[in-house]
C-alpha cells in the first residue's frame, strides 16, 4: 500500500457512529501524519453531560473546539487527522479561525446503518439516544467548504481509500 503525505490538517466530522474514531487513525497512518481523537479534547464535564444522555449547547463545545482548533494550527503545514463531529458550519468556521487550512472528510451514511453500528459498540460514552440530535444539528458541507463527502457503507479500508482519493484531488495548501 502506496503512502501518501499530505500537509493538509484534515478534520474526520460526522454525526456519532459513522466511524471518526476508526477511520481517522486509518487515514493518518495512510497519509503518513498523527493522528489526535477529538473526543480527548472534550472536558471531563462535556464527557459527563454526554454520558447522561445530555446534548451540548454551543457554549459546550467552543472549549473543545478551540483546543482542537488549537492542535489543527500547530499541524499546519505539517499535516495531521484530527476527528470531530464538527457538526455546524459555525463550528466548522471556529476551527477554520484557528487552521485555516483544514480540509473537512465528512464522513455520512444512512441513519438505520450507523444507528445500527453504535448499538454495537462498546465503552463509548455517547449513546444513540442522541443520535436524533445529532442529525437534526449536522449541517453538511458547502461548496465553499473545503472538504469531501465520503460515504461509510464499506468497510473501514474501502472507506479510507475513498477518502484518501477524494483528498488527493483538493489543492494543497499553500505553505
């Protein structure tokens, strides 16, 4: 299997269950680059407030976001995968303030599949009771976004190469 290096930092978003957590270590280590688990950046009272079955507000995530934000612009120029729902353009444009050159891989499917792919996990502190409010939150990309849509239907190694194909056809980033 060929690597490829890229100096994009690239963000792994979508709603829970779509796999951020599997593929984002997979991309990273096609990619050549680290690899950070954007659950990690959470506050212990973001994880609680999860654990309970409570969506977070928008006041929530901004700490969250902006240490992740923060780990995206230490990466620029350099490359990395980081994951994060990053669910609204707004909280898209927060990362973006911090690393510019972000390029999102959102990661989507149909509800039933990944409903059905978070039943089955285990040790994770998100239930799917809050899938409703993850999908009524998601904005999906714009076309002014950089980024791709990559469908999670296949397994984890389909998904990845997917992904890096789509990559490999955004512009680099200017360094």
């Amino acid at each position: 299997m060929e690597l490829t290096r890229t100096p994009h930092v690239v963000v792994v978003m979508g709603v829970a269950g779509t796999g951020k957590t599997t593929i984002g270590p997979l991309l990273a280590a096609r990619l050549g680059v680290p690899y950070a688990e954007g659950d990690d950046f959470h506050p212990p009272a973001n994880i609680a407030r999860m654990t309970a079955g409570t969506p977070l507000t928008d006041e929530d995530r901004w700490p969250w976001l902006d240490a992740i934000g923060r780990w995206a612009q230490e990466r620029a120029g350099l490359g990395g995968v980081v994951s994060s729902s990053a669910l609204k353009r707004g909280y898209r444009d927060r990362l973006r303030a911090a690393a510019p050159e972000v390029v999102f891989v959102h990661l989507t499917g149909d509800r039933a599949l990944i409903e059905d792919r978070m039943s089955q996990r285990q040790g994770h502190f998100m239930p799917a009771a809050l899938l409703d409010s993850q999908f009524a939150t998601l904005q999906p990309l714009q076309a002014d976004e950089a980024g791709v849509a990559v469908d999670v239907s296949d397994g984890p190694g389909e998904i990845t190469e997917r992904a890096v194909a789509a990559l490999r056809a955004l512009p680099q980033p200017s360094l």
